[in-house]
C-alpha cells in the first residue's frame, strides 16, 4: 500500500484545525502549511499534527507550490481548512493506495459537497463543483493564477465517486471580506487578457452572472441561499472591474 501525506493549507483557522486533522487521521503524514496565524492556529497544529511549516501568505496557489514539495510520501491529499474527508471518501483513497494506478494517471478529481448559511446548496452553480486533490507530488503543480488556480498534471486525471463536505460560511459578513479579497487578485489576473473597460464590463457581466447562477443553474431552487450566491457572485464580477479600474488608475 502506498503512503499518504496529507497537506492542510490553514491561516487563522482556529475554527476548523482541529475537525479537519481529526477527518484525516488515516494519513501517513499529516502536514500544515501555515500562512503566520495569530488566531492560535499554529499552536494547534503543532500538538495535532505530524510537521507544520510556515511562510507568509500570497495567493493561494504559490503557497500549495511551495508546500507541496516537502511532502514526504509521493501520494498527497490537499484538504482545505473547511472541508472534510468523509468516511466514504477516505475508505476510496484508501482502495486507490492499496491498488495504485498503472495507467499514468497521477491525479483524481474530488467532488465538494458545498454548504453555505447553513444549509447544503444543491444548484446555484455549485452543484458540479470538483477540484483536484489527490495527486502525486513530483508530477502536478498548481498554475500560477491568484484565484482559482487548478491543478497542472503531467499525465492522466481519474475522479472518485465519494466528495469532500465543503462549509466555507462562516458569517455573511467575513463571506463578503474573502469575495472583496479574491476581487483584488483577479483584477490582477484580468489585467493581462482584458483589454479597454467598457459598460459591457460593468453591467452585463454582472448583469449575466447573476442570470447564469440564479436561473441557467437553478439558484432559485437553493432559495433565499440560492439568490444570496447570485447576487453575491454578480456583485464580485463588478467589483473585479471597478479594482481593474482602480489598478490602472494607480488609485488601488
């Protein structure tokens, strides 16, 4: 049976360090890497943990790259703070370590059981949410893009049928804050492919990610939830252009 790491990106999660390493408790190698926490995150890891490294934060995809190569097992797991590796779940990676894959495939794709305000969101354009977590250390890297950033592999990505339990809220008002945050890195991001700035830019993309999350994907359906999701989602495509603005502007 192949050896397990599983990597923890984690930066003042006090709220969740603990439930997530105790989710994972069948890794070989339970490693956190931590962005400078001051909430107590660090000194939790330390007791719970196999090894904790710390670096200050970027963006996210630089810091799984520069954590990524001090795992110690070729086969990694990379589990976010707030989400959960269910029973169902670790029983599958625990059939794919025992009988790994001969056919160059070096990745897997995880299904996200995402929760928000409380309740499990089944539409609203959340419905088909995948990353890639389980991966083989010296054959995939994260493209470097401040926001969003998937997996680059080289070679073959399969997917497992059990998913991650997904609860990124916390409070309306800090769900806000991290969609204010990724607006800043993704006007950096568009800089390089959006050319002059238009009312196109300004409303009908808004305008169109509200339709496309509320009606196209069925955010009706989630409810109060659902219009919550698409609103908040046509207000963060706004503000990505009004910070674009702000950059070229040299008024950020």
């Amino acid at each position: 049976m192949e050896k397990l790491t599983v990597l923890i990106p984690a930066g003042n999660e006090i709220h969740n360090i603990e439930d997530v390493i105790s989710s994972v408790k069948f890794a070989d190698e339970i490693l956190v890497a931590d962005s400078l926490s001051s909430d107590g995150t660090y000194e939790k890891a330390i007791q719970l943990a196999h090894k904790v490294i710390r670096r200050e934060y970027q963006y996210s995809a630089s810091q799984k790259n520069w954590a990524i190569p001090q795992a110690k097992y070729e086969w990694i797991l990379l589990v976010d703070a707030d989400e959960r590796v269910t029973p169902e779940l670790e029983a599958e990676i625990i059939s794919i370590l025992k009988n790994p894959p001969t056919d160059n495939t070096v990745g897997y794709w995880i299904g996200r059981k995402n929760h928000f305000m409380g309740k499990h969101v089944k539409h609203s354009g959340w419905k088909n949410d995948k990353v890639i977590r389980l991966f083989k250390r010296d054959f995939c890297k994260y493209e470097d893009k401040q926001v969003h950033a998937e997996i680059i592999a080289e070679g073959k990505i399969g997917k497992l049928k059990h998913k991650f339990y997904h609860n990124t809220y916390i409070t309306i008002d800090k769900h806000l804050e991290k969609m204010n945050r990724y607006a800043w890195w993704q006007a950096g991001d568009y800089d390089k492919k959006t050319g002059k700035l238009t009312p196109y830019h300004f409303v009908i993309k808004p305008l169109w990610s509200f339709f496309k999350h509320y009606i196209m994907q069925g955010g009706f359906r989630d409810g109060v939830v659902g219009l919550t999701i698409s609103y908040i989602q046509s207000y963060t495509v706004f503000m990505r252009y009004v910070k674009l603005w702000l950059l070229r502007k040299n008024r950020a």
